[in-house]
C-alpha cells in the first residue's frame, strides 16, 4: 500500500487551512497546528508536537531561503539564539524520553504549557503593531554584552517551550527580539527569527521522531496541504486586511488556549473494560 491510500483530506485541508493563515500573518504553525491537532482530531499531545515541530521546519524553510535570498537575516542575532536554543532543546528532550513523556502526568504538563503559550501569543498577536511602535522609541541596552547574554537566554527560554509544545518561536520570539534590538529594522528581525527556527524546528522534531512520537503519514497529509497554502497566503499578504487578520487570528488562539485549559481540568473518562470471555470447560 503506497502513500496515496494513505491522503487523509481532514488533515490535508487542515495543513491548506494553516498554511494559509502562516502565510497570511507570519505567525508560526505551531500556534496554530498542535491545538488544532490535539482539540479536533484528537491526537495525542506529544505526537502532535512532534508531528508539528517537523511539519514547522518544512515550512520554515522555504520562508528561511526567501528571508535569506532578500539578505534581511542577522546572521550574529541567529547564532546567539542557537547557542541557547539548540542544547536547551537536547537537554528537554533527553528529560522527556528518561522520564516517560508518554504518562498521563506529562501529557497534561505538555497541554498546560501549550496553553499558556497560547494565550501568551495571543497577546503578542494583538498588540503587536504597539510593540514594534514602543521598541522603535527604546534606547539599545548597555553595554553591548548584556544584549548577547539576553539572546542566549531567550534562545534557552524558546528551546525548551519548543522542544514541549511546539509553541514559542513565532510571534514571543519577535516581540522580545524586537526589545533587545530595537534599531534593528522589523523585517530583520522576522528573518533571523525565522532562520533560527529552521535548526530548532529540525532538531527537536528529529529527537521527537526518536522517541517516537511523530505519526509520518499524517505529516505527510498535513504538508500536502500546507506547502500550497503558505504559498497563496504569502501571496496574497500584501492584499489582506491586517485589521481584520490580526484580531481573528488572536481570537482563534485565545480560544484555542481556553479549550485547552478546559481539557486539562476535565478528568478523563474511565475506559469500557471489556466482559470476560467465558472460559471453556477444562
């Protein structure tokens, strides 16, 4: 049986629908794809962070080679997130494969973290054109050596909420990169955060795949339709109301979060014990 038997349009049309909403507010498909994973299909939260950690390196990359291809990447601001993000990223997922991530315990610290995450980027979402207003009037923090060491801890910080919940180096990234640098022009600091997205995104859905919590043919159907969506969305970003993109796509988040929060307060439903077949006469 070869891949085509395996199309699901569900989650084909769910990758076209996310892919479309990237490209449309450059916010990343994590904070839109894992809840929409876990809440409408009902897949595990650790497979679906793993599934969305590579199907958000996929997508980053063709952004990453656009951004790099313009030369809007700050290529030091990269290096100093990785020096934090990536052995951050390794030590998460070391402690989520020792301690076993597949328990209960850790699936509802997993939902609480997404949650949160969730609701921290709504935020950012909305109020994003007022932060890059604020941080354009900031003076650039001194001494110098301050905005390094504060990079490599965001970096640290993004790792592990990755590595977790797949949530974190979109639209938290930018906003506190927009305050360590604020003479650095917006579209710069979207690149390089994109660009340092592409080796977290690889390495922590690999080590996701090691453990064994990435379900392949669903990430296959989700960038069947993903890889078209951000395509158009990209497109068309130019053309599309920002007033009303914004708003929406912080609504669907904090709501996202609120559905969220409520799964992990609702305990779960005992399971039907099967009767006990008759035993044959011995």
């Amino acid at each position: 049986m070869n891949f085509i038997d395996h199309i699901d349009k569900l989650h084909a049309a769910a990758g076209l629908l996310v892919g479309l909403l990237v490209g449309l507010t450059g916010v990343g498909g994590g904070s839109l794809m894992t809840p929409l994973l876990v809440l409408l299909f009902g897949v595990a939260p650790q497979t679906a962070v793993g599934t969305d950690l590579l199907y958000a390196a996929a997508t980053k990359i063709t952004g990453s080679a656009v951004h790099g291809w313009r030369h809007t990447v700050e290529w030091p601001v990269v290096r100093r997130l990785a020096y934090g993000s990536v052995p951050a990223a390794i030590i998460t997922l070391s402690i989520l494969a020792h301690y076993g991530h597949v328990g209960k315990s850790a699936q509802h610290i997993i939902l609480i973290v997404l949650a949160s995450l969730l609701a921290l980027t709504s935020v950012t979402v909305i109020f994003r054109n007022w932060l890059i207003r604020f941080a354009a009037d900031l003076d650039p923090i001194e001494p110098p050596h301050r905005v390094v060491i504060g990079t490599i801890a965001l970096g640290a910080v993004i790792g592990v909420a990755v590595s977790i919940s797949s949530v974190g180096a979109g639209a938290i990234g930018v906003t506190v990169l927009l305050m360590l640098y604020p003479r650095l022009p917006v579209v710069r600091v979207v690149g390089s955060d994109i660009a340092h997205a592409v080796p977290l995104t690889l390495i922590a859905g690999i080590g996701h795949w090691i453990i064994g919590d990435v379900d392949g043919v669903l990430l296959g159907n989700l960038l069947i339709g993903s890889i078209p969506g951000v395509i158009v969305g990209s497109l068309l970003s130019t053309h599309a109301p920002d007033k009303v993109l914004r708003p929406l796509l912080a609504a669907v988040l904090a709501l996202s979060s609120w559905q969220l929060f409520i799964k992990t307060t609702t305990p779960d439903k005992p399971a039907k014990i099967p009767a006990a077949s008759p035993k044959s006469p011995g």
